[in-house]
C-alpha cells in the first residue's frame, strides 16, 4: 500500500493493475490489455517474473519488478502480485553504464585487478598504450608490464603502501610488448 501511497487498504484495493498503471506500457501496448493477458497467462503457468510502468495513486510513474504468483484458496484461483520499485536501481544502471563508457573512453590507461593482483579489466587506452590486447592482458599480473627500471625498493614501498590501505600516485615507467619502455602518471589503490 505504502509504494502506492494509499492512505489505507480500503483505497488500494478498489484499484486494479491497470489503475496503477500509465495508459501504455514502454513496449507501447495498452497497459489494460497487457495486464488481462498477464493475468491469463499466470493463472495458466502458475509465475511470472517480467518489468512494469506503474504509477501510484498521486499520479507519479516509476518502474517495477513483478512477480506474480498463482495461489489456491478455498478451490478458487487468485493472482498474488509482488511488486518491487526498482527506480534506485534504474538509476545505479544508468550511472555504472555512464561510468564504463568514461573509462572506455578515457585517453588514461585503466586496469583493474583481483586480490591477488590478476587483471580482470583493462580499458582500450591499455591496449593502444601497451601494445597487449585485452584477453592478453586477462589473468596476468601487471608485472607484464615490469621494466626493469625501478629497482626492487621502488615496488617494495609502492606494495607496502598499498597493503595499508594507501593509495600510490606517482610516475612510472613500464615495457610495452614490443619491449618499448614508456612513462606515464600512474595512481594505484
């Protein structure tokens, strides 16, 4: 009752599926129509799991996760209905799906590892940058990337570092495949 914002049980049950819902459906079907043939379909199958535009009984639309449940009581078939505002979750999507395209579009080389310090992601600017493609890169340590020009302290420190909880930033100086060495700012953490 609270999602939908009524003031008690007694308005909310006078309201059918497609009165908390918009007049269309995103995928363009009349939410009436869809709701009779979900509702059909249910009583047939027995569940259903699927997204739905709802609207609550002050108007405001947002988006939902349905499941509903085919139940038998006293001989008679109803449909029990659970619905789950899933507008946080749309807008968390929304923003990692802004957040992968910055990263794949970043001119920054970008890995990210495991607790073991295996690569399990690297952004396109890694492979122009380094030279390994991706599924090269996948599994591996960044130690592919080792140059040799720091000496063992240097990693020593960084390691130390970072095993507390520190971030490291600084420059360093890499191997490419090729064997070419490049430099480059680097914040680890």
């Amino acid at each position: 009752m609270a999602l939908f914002r009524a003031k008690d049980e007694a308005q909310f049950i006078t309201h059918g599926p497609a009165d908390l819902s918009p007049e269309r459906q995103p995928d363009g079907r009349l939410s009436r129509d869809k709701a009779v043939a979900l509702t059909a379909a249910v009583l047939r199958d027995g569940t259903l799991n699927f997204e739905w535009a709802h609207k609550r009984l002050d108007g405001e639309a947002f988006p939902a996760e349905v499941l509903l449940s085919r139940v038998v009581l006293d001989g008679k078939p109803f449909v029990y209905a659970t619905v789950r505002d899933v507008t946080a979750r749309r807008r968390s999507e929304g923003e990692s799906r802004l957040l992968w395209m910055a990263i794949e579009q970043s001119h920054e080389t970008v890995v990210i590892t495991d607790a073991e310090a295996r690569i399990q992601y690297v952004n396109p600017a890694f492979e122009r940058t380094t030279g390994y493609a991706r599924a090269e890169a996948i599994g591996r340590k960044p130690s592919i990337l080792k140059s040799g020009v720091h000496d063992r302290a240097f990693y020593e420190e960084m390691w130390a570092g970072l095993a507390r909880g520190e971030v490291w930033s600084g420059r360093i100086i890499n191997r490419r495949k090729d064997g070419t060495l490049y430099e480059e700012p680097a914040t680890i953490n």
